[in-house]
C-alpha cells in the first residue's frame, strides 16, 4: 500500500511539475504590454492672488490629480508644469515606486517628469530649450522648459528611451519658429543618445499636424511631418485614430474645437530599434475633475497602451543604466540662474509689459 501511495504522490509531483513547466511555455516572455499617460498638471503658481485676482486652487487640484493617477491603470506617467505643487500631486501617488527627481519650483525647474509604477528609470536627463520666444504674458522665457530624457526597464530584456518635453506657447510665426527649432533640437538629441533604440516621444507640443497655417506659422508643422517622414517615427493618434492618414484630417472638422479632442497637442510618437518592435493601441483623451465635474488641469491629457516585442533582431542594451540621484545644489544653483535671468528679462526690454499686466501702466 504504501508502495501504491508513493507512486501516486510521484506522479502528482510531475504532473505539477509539468503543469508548471507548460505555463512557463505558455507564458510570452518576448513582449511586454504597458498603458501610458501624458498629461500637463497646470502645477504653476496661483500669481494672480498675489495681485489681488481671484485664482485656481492649485494645491488642492495638485493633489486630487496624484489621487485620480495613484487610483489609475497607467503604468507610466510623463507629466509637464509639475512646479510648485509636486509634493501635493506625488503625495497621493504612493503605487508609482520610481520617480524621476524634481527639478524644483518656478522659476528654475522644468515641471518635466516621469513616474511608473513598476518599471525602473534609468539615465534621467534634462535638457533646456536653446531658443524660445514671447514675452512675459507668454511666459515660456521664465523658466527652463525643454527635455526629459530617460531610460525605462520594462522587464524581459526590453529597455526603451522614453522623452518627455513641453514646448514653447501660443500662435504667431515667432512662436512656431521657436517650436520647429525645438522640435529638432529634440530630434537630435535622438539622435545622440538614442540611436538604433526603441524611442517613445510625448509632452506638451504646443501645436497640431493638421493646422496648415501657412507661411512661418506652419513652421513647427512642417516640423512635426519631418518627425514622422524623415525620422521614422509614428504618431499614435493618427495611427489609431485616423486610419495612419497623415494628409487628410477633414473627418474630424465637425467634432468641434482639435484641443484635447483631436490631433491636440499632447502627443505619442514611437520608433521601432534594436529588435524592439513597438505597437499602439488603446489611444484617448483623458479628462481629469473633480466631483463637481471641474477640470484639475488646463489641459486633457492622452493615454496610450503599448506593446514591446522583440523581433529576431534584437540586440541587448549594453548601456550602462544608472539611476540619476537628486542635487539639491543643482536646484539651488539654476533658480538662483532663472531669478537673474527673469529680473534681466522683465526689467530689461519688458518693462513696459510688466507694468502693464499689474496694471500701473496703461
């Protein structure tokens, strides 16, 4: 009897085991899947109250916004104008472990971010626009805007170089020059620490691919087309949204006002490299209120899913990853940099603008 059992017990033993085994098997280690966020969080300070004017809650919006991410399904979130109000949004984002290091408030941090939930980051980088234009009502001169550069490990063996930037605002042929020669300042800096890599783009673009302004307003267009015919990428919402026409947008003219609906600003493009072949799906606006069905930001943001699989050319990244430590002497030494720039800046040849946005100069 006890002969019996022992065989009966083996075979469960193996049976197990080869269930275990066949699920192992079953289980695609080649390809991982993860759900993007970008959003711009509004995070700049409330100025108008220090003059008097009734503002928005900043703080408070901050931080229902890290509540409504730490609730969410995102697996990795990029986010722009994280200022001031970074501790009241990352307070309430207690489910997303890696966090790239504040850059700190206004006026010299970037508000560029990145966090995930699982996924480690590696290589963060920042980068300052080298040219940007407007005056103090546009705003985009006062603080260091430009480029997060980052490496996540998505597991598997699949590294991707994830970007994240916010570009300068408003319309007019001074602004989308300024933007066009951001976009390729971006594109270059690709180029140097991307190469034959799988690359994700997002962040604030400030414009739209289908706008046809014309003239040096179309400026940053043209640029955005050389992004995906000249440099190979794809742009996730045209790709899902748009049948992967980057001509004809005419469908789209009766869903009312392109901002945070359609083509917006907030933008996905994707590279394929080294045997990592990326695909989207999933793309939408995302709209985050408050129970009042109040906005917390300015901005929609978008959300996309991907997925990473390696092809038969994959090739390992051999880059040495390392995790970018916080400088608390770096904070300290580019704000003291953006007050000296800013004082310059609005007492220099925007006095006259300044004087009249608080209204002692008609």
């Amino acid at each position: 009897m006890k002969k019996v059992l022992s065989i009966i017990l083996t075979l469960c033993v193996l049976l197990s085991a080869f269930g275990t085994l066949a699920f192992a098997a079953d289980d695609n280690t080649d390809s991982v899947t993860a759900k993007f966020l970008n959003c711009n969080v509004a995070g700049l300070p409330d100025f108008g109250s220090l003059i008097g004017m009734e503002g928005r809650d900043v703080k408070s919006n901050s931080k229902q916004l890290g509540t409504i991410f730490n609730n969410s399904d995102f697996d990795v979130i990029a986010v722009q104008e994280d200022f001031n109000y970074h501790k009241s949004l990352t307070g309430a984002m207690k489910n997303y472990k890696y966090q790239t290091k504040h850059s700190g408030g206004v006026p010299g941090g970037d508000g560029l971010n990145v966090y995930t939930k699982s996924f480690p980051i590696y290589n963060a980088m920042r980068q300052e626009w080298h040219s940007c234009y407007g005056g103090i009502a546009e705003g985009d001169g006062l603080t260091p805007k430009g480029i997060i550069y980052t490496v996540l490990d998505l597991g598997n063996g699949i590294t991707v170089d994830f970007y994240d930037i916010h570009a300068d605002a408003f319309d007019g042929g001074g602004n989308a020059l300024s933007r066009a020669a951001q976009y390729l300042q971006l594109l270059n800096l690709v180029a140097e620490k991307s190469a034959n890599r799988p690359v994700i783009l997002t962040g604030d673009f400030n414009t739209s691919i289908h706008l046809n302004r014309g003239g040096d307003n179309s400026a940053d267009e043209r640029m955005m087309y050389e992004i995906t015919t000249q440099y190979g990428f794809k742009d996730a919402w045209i790709e899902n949204c748009n049948n992967g026409d980057y001509e004809n947008f005419s469908e789209w003219y009766s869903h009312g006002d392109y901002w945070g609906n359609w083509d917006s600003v907030e933008k996905f493009y994707y590279r394929n490299g080294g045997g990592i072949e990326i695909t989207a799906e999933d793309f939408e606006y995302f709209v985050a209120a408050n129970e009042n069905g109040d906005r917390l930001s300015d901005h929609n943001g978008a959300s996309c899913k991907f997925t990473f699989t390696k092809t038969a050319d994959f090739t390992e990244d051999t880059r040495e990853l390392k995790v970018a430590h916080p400088s608390i002497l770096a904070n300290l030494i580019s704000t003291f940099k953006w007050i000296g720039k800013d004082l310059k800046f609005v007492f220099g040849d925007h006095l006259d603008e300044f004087l009249s946005l608080i209204g002692l100069k008609k």
